[in-house]
C-alpha cells in the first residue's frame, strides 16, 4: 500500500483508470476532506456517500472505496469506466 500526500492525488486518475491501487493520504483528517481535496485537483464534479467516493471526470466515472485509519484516509479500490 502506498503513503501519500493529497498534493500526489492528481497522477493517480490517468484517463478512466485509478492508477494508484490502495493507498493511504496522510494529510488529510476525514473521507470529506479527501472528497474536497479530489474535486479540487481534478477539477471534477465528486459525490460522497459514506465509505464511497465517486468522481465525474472527462467522460470517466471512479468510485472509490475508502476508509479512515488511524494514520489517515485509506482508498482501498478503485473502480472506473467510460461513460
């Protein structure tokens, strides 16, 4: 599993594909926070409904699953396609 920063989180949605597989954010405190901090790097329209982040994107369509831990925010998995 991968530790990163938020400021990571933009190379991590190549096209319509979660590229970053699990991963834990750090700097950020809560699932709302990471669901803000994604629409605002990826410039996207994002959801949130409990342990689930969705992402609208460039014809894309990402959720991820994820979950607080006690070292921060983790995305478990990432699931995307083409819409």
């Amino acid at each position: 599993m991968k530790v990163m920063s938020i400021a990571e989180v933009k190379e991590c949605l190549e096209g319509c594909k979660w590229t970053c597989g699990p991963a834990v954010f750090v700097d950020v405190k809560d699932v709302g926070e990471l669901a803000l901090e994604l629409k605002r790097a990826l410039e996207a329209t994002v959801y949130l409904n409990k342990n689930d982040i969705y992402i609208v994107a460039d014809n894309c369509y990402t959720v991820l699953t994820v979950e607080k831990g006690a070292t921060g925010i983790t995305v478990r998995e990432g699931l995307s396609w083409g819409i």
